[in-house]
C-alpha cells in the first residue's frame, strides 16, 4: 500500500517536543539551498537579458541575437552539434554491437580503451589533436608531408569540420556505453524467433535489434547533443585561432572583452539564453521522437545473449576496430605526454630532445602552477563534500519526507544537469557580484565553488536517491520503535545503509572538478585559477610544452583517484 | 488491564477517510488480532498506534499514558512508545548482524552491559536462533530473518508488540509452524501481541479474540474465535470467514420458503431459530452445513461434484440458484454415492439469518 508521508497536523507534530522537527527543518534548508545555488543565477540571467534597470528592454536582446558574428556562432553551434552527435552515435551503435552481439575477440581489450575518454577532459583532448593535426604546425601532419612530399598539411583541424571530427571522436563512448547495456540487457529470445521464423541474420539486426534499442541509442544521443552543444573545451582549443566560434566560446569572449563593463556582460546573457534554448529544442524533439515507441523488452536481469558469428569478416574488423580505437584514444595521450618532455614545442620527437626540464619549470617556484593544483584540489574535495551531504539531504527529503512540493526540490536540483556550463557561470557572475544581498563572490575561489555545486549537486542527488530508495520505510520506523530518536535513526540504520553510494557519489563530483574548464575559465580570479585554466593560459602564452607537462600531472590525479573509485565500489555491498 | 486504548480515531489520506471513530481496547497478556481485506485500514491503525501517521480525530493510550491526543496536543514519537513491532518485510537491518540487530532497541535504551547480553541471549533462545549470532541477514532464510525480526521486538518491548502480516511471506508450511511458535512464545512471556493479517484463518487460530473489519474500516464483530465463528455478526463477518453460501428467504403464513424466480420452495413449518420476522431475510450457510436428505421437500441436482481427498465438493443447483456443498469423506462411508445429475433432497442446519442487505430481494 502507498502511504502518503505528508504529515498534516503541523501543529500537533511540533508537539513532539521540540519546536523545530527535524523534517521541516531539512526541507526548510533544501528550499533554501535550491532557491540560491540554483534559481537565483538562472533568474539573473533572464533579469538581466530583458531589463536594463529601468524598463523591459528586449532591444538589446534583438541586436546581439542579430549581429554577424553571434549568428555565425549559433550556426556554428547547431552545425557541429548536430553532426558531430550523428558521427559520435553511428560509432557508437557499431561499436556497442560489436562489443555486445559479436564474437569479436580482445574485447576485454577494447572495453580498457573505452574508459580511457572518460577520464581525459575534452579540452586536454583537443589540446592533443591540436599537436597532431593543426596545419602545417601538428607533429602528424608534418610526418605525413615528409612521408608522401607534400606541398601542403594534409588535414587542417582548425576548422568547422574539424572540430566536428573531434568531437564525434571524443563523445562517442557515451553512445557506446548507453547503447551496450541496453544491448546486454535484451532477451535473446526477441532476436532468436525472428530467426527461427526464417529471417535473416542482417535483417535481423536491422528490423529487430536496433529498434529496440532505440531509447538507449536515443538518451545516449541527447546526452552527446547536450555536451556537444553546451561544450566549450573543443571548440575553444581548435576554433579560437582561426576565429571560430561557437555559444559557448562566444560567450566567453564577450565577457573577456567586457573587461568588467556590464553592457558586455549584458550581451554574454542574451547569448545564454539564445544557448539555452537551443538545448531546450534538442530535449524537446528528443522527447517528441522518443514518444512513438516505447519499449519494455529489456530487461534489468542479466541474459546472456546469443553472439554473432562474424565469420570472414572477423580479424578484418579487429584490426580496423582496435586500429581506430588506439588511435582516437591512446594517440592523443601518447602525444601529450611527448610533447611534455620536449625541450621546445616543435623539435621532432627524438631521445635528443627529450628531458624533463618542463616538469621542472612547473613545480620549482612557480607559484601560479602551484596554487592551481592546489585550487583544483581543494575545489573538488569542498565540492564534493558539500554536494554529498547536499545530496543525501535533498535525497532524504524528497523521497522520504516527502514534502509539499518535492517534485519542484528535484525539478530545481537535476535542473543545472542539462544547463551548460557557460550559462551557469554567467548566472553565478550576475548573482554573485553584490547584486544581490551584496555578497561578492567575484574574481575569489567561493564563485568557482558556489557554481560547482550548483552544477554537480545533481549527480550526488542521483546517485545517492537511487540507493536511499531500496532503503525501505519500515528499517527506519523499525529503528524507532526500537528507542532511536528520528536523528538516531538517520546515523544508524539509513547512513550506514547508502555509505557505497555516498563514496561513490563524492568522487562523481571531485572528478569532473578536477578537469573543469568550461565554468572556471569564465569565474576565475588572480588567484583563483584551476588547473584547466592554468593549462589553457599556459598554452595561450605560447608555453605549450608546460601546458603538456601539467596535463600530464591532471591526467594522473583524474586516473589515480578514479581507480581509487573503482577500487572502493566494487565490493559494495547490496542492501 | 487495559494495555492499549484507542479511541475514536479517524485518519483520512487526502479526501479517503481510511476509519472512522475506531475505538478499540487492547487487554493484558492476549493475542488480539486485527483481521480484514486488503485496504481495510489495519495497517493505517498499527501505524498510528506505533506512532507512524497521525490520526486527525482520537486519542491513543499505551500503558494508561496518554500518547496522542488530537484535543489535548499530545503527541509522543515512536521511540517513546515502548512498543515492539514486527513488520511485514522483516526490516532487519541488513548491514548489522545478528546480534547487533537484537541487541540495538538496548543500546538505545542503555540498558547496561552485563544486563543487554544476557536479554540479547535470552531473546535468540526465545525464537530459536542461538548460534546465528554473528551471521549477518543475507546469510538468513526468510523464516530466520522473522524470528530475528521477533527477538528484536522482544528486547525493544516484552510487554507490547505489534505484528503486521509477519507471517504473510513465508511459505505455507512455515507460517503454520511460525503461528504455534508465536503462541508459544506468548504463553511462556506473558507478553501482549496486536496481531494484524487478512488471513482470518490464520488469525483464528492464533487469536485469543479477534477483530474483523470491513472495507470501509469499521469494526463488524469482536469477540473470541469461538464466538465469530459460532455466531458471525453479520453478512460480511459470515462470508469473510469461510466458504458460504447465502439464498434470499421469505416467510408466507408461517411457513417459510427459500425464494426462487419461478416457484418458491418451502423449507420449514415453523419459525427458524433466529430469523428476523417481518424484514426482509437472508440465509447464510456453510457448505458442510447442508446435508442430504431424501426426505426433504427441498429439491435440488447435483452440476458437479469434485473429491478433495477429506472431502467431496458439490455443486447443485436449486433452481436458478447454485449452491456449494461440502460432504466429509467419512459421512459418505455410509455407501450412498452422489454423482452429477443426480436429484437430491436438501436440508439445513445450524444456518443463520441477516437482515437482507440485498434489495434485489423482493418480498
């Protein structure tokens, strides 16, 4: 039977001893919380787009919309986006089959190399294809015209088309993980009596398989669309030398040129909400699509499916698939950490022009290296903490509390997961530079903190809802009727219970902190940089062998902790 | 002495009044069963009782203390409450062992060292669990996990626990020897049990008195098992529990005839024990209830009879109207053999009448 936990008489509950219960306190807070991480910034935003202080002003919002270069970017951005995700998700899909359904060997193999992507940020990514591809400049294009005496650099990845490349690239593990789950998951049987009624094995494939994973290859696609559109590391590293932009990286370039003037941070939020609503109409046809078909064939129990013999074509693929799959993957790693020992950015690479004095160069006195690390650091672990603790109370409060507008609580927390990162950050620039209740935030390392919660606090919320949900009702009512007061409970028996997601739901914040670029580039002060920023600036000033040797350190700290991640959840126990 | 005390409590959901005005007292040392179909609110009652949900009418005492009041402001947490419940899933903390499950109401109450282990020990020597002490609830089957659910109850309170469905997931052989258990136990500890279930047969044989409701959450009889199943109060109290059958009568001139579309069938001469004169009257018989009878005037073919091994099952149909008819084996050793399409004579025993509640009878 479902009970309804919404407690009515408010005023007997008071009676329980205390003026002030524990409930109403906590979803007191989480409102509380909600309403200044998260709606303040986005309602700053679209303040100040329409208002100029005195009257509604949709002028200003018609002119940046309508100026050249805002609508190249747009373009840009609709262009990159839609194509790279169409790239990424072909990919995906094949490889997700080919993992999933074939009998493909060194599969254990591959699936290492997937989850290599996830730990490299897209930027420091882009930053390696840069190296490799950018005209006459990028290590493998000069190879290639010495190889084949070429006149010309075979490709230019400083381009549109390039930045589509990468992107499709880099994002296409998402499409691939999403999708082989789903691939896992299906009941073999489905597939099986289409063959015994005589179909076959690529009309299958076709008419069977692929339409029922149509929602995973979907939501894997919105989650590429989303990132691709909102992303701002690629195109800024591959685009901003030749001029081209996109939302984001427009954005960004407007508040850089504001220099502090508020008219030009004015025109950064119109081009917020013009980003904003392009990923609006992404989720919106998303959803439109994903209404005709709903499928409920996959299962969450485990099957194991039949695999597919991939017969003569078998070794031909493998090598075709491990070939792209070292290439898009472990080249980009293998060049960073090259060029981090080069003497000069530009020698080729040989034992002669190898050394370590990068390295050097980075960590003895230089203090604005130093303190990035030690920015980044404590931002992922303060975010960490605060998102965790958030996100257990907002998750107690939601699904067990239960309160008069819950929905809302977690409408407004899961509401910055689909925000791009830029738009959260001008929302945090508006909100947090004694506007409003004259607190300034600006140019310290509280902004930076005060928007990583805000953007990350949906993935602890996640996280740790979904385990508190297994914890049934009846373990805390059976705690106090046992003599534990409400909080005791709570220490008890409901802690102890979500702990594995809680460890787990820490390190899905400090992750993404400790790579961030997207929010840092646009909040950072004089001495509030972030290792990303640190990295880009470094790059800027043209010292690209250092910005490799710090990428490097970045690379070890994300691999590091993120095996340390692995490590402690694999043996959690269910509840 | 009265244990626990409800009275006139209403708890809505919304707009749905789940009871109202259920005032029910909970005496000293008995096994009180809470029985009904599903949604009847015996749950909603066990939840305000262990402190759970508020009611929005009513007062509750536990142990002559006032516990909540609506009127009085009084509204003491579940942890005051000094009850122990049993719930439906066990909730056995998963994480904590054996042991450390039974010992935790303890704990909370600091109860000192020395004192906690021994009542710890005693309380898994109660349920039958001595050696399990250290495994932890994964390791446990489903029984054990229960009886760990009930040593926990037994150390948070030996005075008071309250049972929801506890046996209601256990598999059919276990749960009758989990009910003779749970008696047992109440023997040997004097303890006070609110026993909830829909499971009347199971409530039956455990209760020392039972309480049946219906679906609109009100109280249809109270009394012991004897008594309900002697003297069922009403329609609803008769059919909930046990097979029945229930056929429209009407008196004409003192003679008294089971209605039928086409013809009455008179059945008695003179007035039946119980039979509500002038009002519209309804019979309510068990199946073991109607026997064979060639002498009778009641006339009736038998559709399909069925042998159950104790028993054999008829159907026969009396005009329009079919009726279901136990026979024990044993009866039947007489040598005479019914078989479907047979005609046979029909007389009642021991049947009951209700005020007619069907006003598609029409006198």
């Amino acid at each position: 039977m479902k009970l309804n936990f919404v407690r009515k008489n408010n005023d007997l509950a008071r009676l329980d001893g205390k003026r002030f219960r524990m409930d109403n306190i906590m979803t007191f807070l989480s409102f509380l919380i909600l309403t200044t991480v998260v709606i303040l910034p986005v309602v700053m935003i679209i303040y100040n787009t329409f208002w100029d202080g005195s009257k509604l002003d949709l002028e200003m919002f018609a002119r940046v919309i309508l100026r050249e270069e805002n609508l190249a970017a747009m373009k840009n951005t609709v262009i990159i986006g839609v194509i790279a995700t169409l790239l990424a998700t072909v990919i995906g899909v094949f490889f997700a089959w080919l993992l999933g359904r074939s009998d493909i060997p060194l599969k254990g193999l591959m699936r290492w190399l997937f989850s290599i992507p996830f730990m490299i940020p897209p930027f420091l990514a882009a930053m390696a294809w840069d190296m490799m591809f950018s005209g006459r400049g990028g290590y493998v294009n000069r190879l290639l015209m010495n190889v084949f005496s070429l006149a010309d650099a075979p490709f230019n990845i400083n381009t549109v088309g390039g930045i589509i490349v990468i992107e499709a690239v880099y994002y296409f593990p998402f499409v691939y993980m999403q999708v082989v789950s789903a691939l896992q998951r299906m009941d073999p049987t489905l597939e099986e009596s289409a063959r015994i009624s005589g179909a076959k094995q690529w009309y299958v494939i076709r008419k069977i398989t692929l339409p029922l994973t149509i929602p995973a290859i979907s939501s894997g696609t919105l989650l590429v669309l989303i990132t691709s559109l909102s992303n701002y590391g690629i195109p800024a590293m591959l685009g901003y030398s030749k001029n081209i932009f996109t939302l984001p990286t427009m954005i960004v370039e407007r508040v850089n040129r504001a220099g502090g003037d508020f008219q030009g941070i004015r025109e950064a939020t119109a081009l917020s909400v013009v980003l904003v609503i392009v990923v609006a109409i992404a989720l919106f046809v998303q959803r439109k699509l994903l209404k005709t078909g709903r499928y409920d064939i996959i299962k969450g129990k485990s099957m194991r499916p039949a695999l597919i013999k991939l017969r003569a074509i078998k070794y031909p693929l493998l090598v075709v698939s491990i070939v792209f799959l070292i290439f898009v993957v472990l080249t980009p790693l293998v060049v960073i950490f090259l060029v981090s020992i080069l003497r000069a950015y530009g020698l080729p690479f040989s034992i002669e022009n190898f050394s370590l004095i990068n390295y050097q160069k980075i960590f003895v006195n230089n203090k604005a290296v130093i303190d990035s690390i030690k920015n980044s650091l404590f931002l992922g672990f303060s975010a960490g903490i605060i998102c965790l603790f958030l996100g257990v109370m907002l998750s107690y409060v939601i699904y067990k509390i239960r309160p008069k507008g819950g929905g809302i609580l977690e409408t407004l927390a899961v509401l910055p997961y689909s925000l791009p990162g830029t738009v959260m950050a001008i929302g945090c620039i508006l909100a947090w530079s004694g506007i409003v209740f004259g607190i300034t935030l600006y140019n310290t390392i509280w902004i930076i903190l005060v928007a990583y919660i805000a953007r990350y606090l949906s993935y602890t919320l996640k996280s740790c809802s979904a385990s508190l949900q297994q914890v049934h009702y009846s373990l805390e009512e059976a705690s106090r009727s046992c003599g534990a007061s409400h909080m005791e409970s709570l220490v008890d028996i409901t802690i102890p219970l979500i702990k594995p997601a809680m460890v787990s739901s820490f390190f899905l914040v400090f992750l993404p902190a400790m790579r961030e670029l997207t929010t840092s580039v646009l909040l950072y002060g004089p001495n509030s940089r972030t290792l990303g920023v640190q990295i880009q600036q470094l790059r800027i000033n043209g010292y690209m062998t250092q910005a490799a040797a710090l990428s490097v350190v970045a690379i070890i700290i994300i691999m590091v902790s993120d095996t340390v991640v692995k490590a402690i959840t694999k043996d959690r126990k269910g509840i | 002495m009265v244990k626990a005390r409800m009275e006139n409590l209403t708890i809505r959901y919304g707009k749905h009044t789940v009871v109202q005005n259920f005032s029910l007292d909970v005496y000293e040392g008995e096994i009180l069963g809470i029985v009904g179909p599903s949604g009847c609110g015996k749950t909603t009652i066990m939840r305000a009782l262990g402190g759970f949900i508020n009611a929005d009418e009513g007062e509750i005492y536990i142990n002559d203390t006032l516990v909540y009041s609506v009127k009085k402001r009084v509204n003491r947490p579940p942890e005051s409450r000094k009850l122990g419940i049993v719930f439906q899933d066990y909730a056995v903390w998963p994480h904590l062992s054996v042991w450390d499950n039974v010992m935790y109401p303890l704990k909370k109450q600091r109860v000192p060292r020395e004192q906690s282990r021994k009542m710890v020990k005693t309380a898994l020597e109660q349920v039958r669990m001595t050696g399990y002490e250290k495994h932890m609830p994964s390791q446990l089957s489903g029984g054990q996990q229960q009886r760990v659910a009930i040593a926990r109850a037994l150390t948070s309170s030996s005075d008071l626990i309250l049972m929801d469905e506890p046996i209601t997931n256990l598999d059919a052989k276990l749960r009758e020897g989990m009910l003779d258990e749970i008696r047992m136990l109440q023997k040997r500890l004097k303890t006070t049990i609110v026993y909830i279930t829909h499971d009347q047969e199971a409530a039956l044989h455990l209760c020392d008195r039972v309480v049946i409701m219906d679906q609109k959450g009100k109280i249809c009889q109270m009394g012991s098992d004897e008594e309900i199943i002697q003297r069922p109060a009403d329609q609803f109290v008769f059919s909930f529990i046990g097979a029945s059958n229930f056929i429209p009568v009407i008196e004409k001139s003192g003679r008294y005839y089971l209605w039928e579309a086409k013809e009455d069938l008179c059945y008695s001469n003179t007035l039946p024990q119980g039979y509500h004169r002038g009002a519209r009257n309804m019979m309510g018989i068990r199946p073991l209830d109607i026997v064979f009878d060639d002498t009778s005037p009641v006339r009736a073919v038998i559709s399909q009879a069925v042998f159950l091994g104790s028993m054999f099952v008829y159907f026969v149909s009396l005009g329009g109207r079919e009726l279901r008819l136990h026979r024990s084996t044993l009866d039947s050793l007489d040598g005479r053999e019914y078989s479907e399409g047979d005609q046979v004579g029909l007389r009642f025993i021991n049947e009951k009448y209700y005020q007619a509640e069907n006003a598609g009878v029409s006198i």
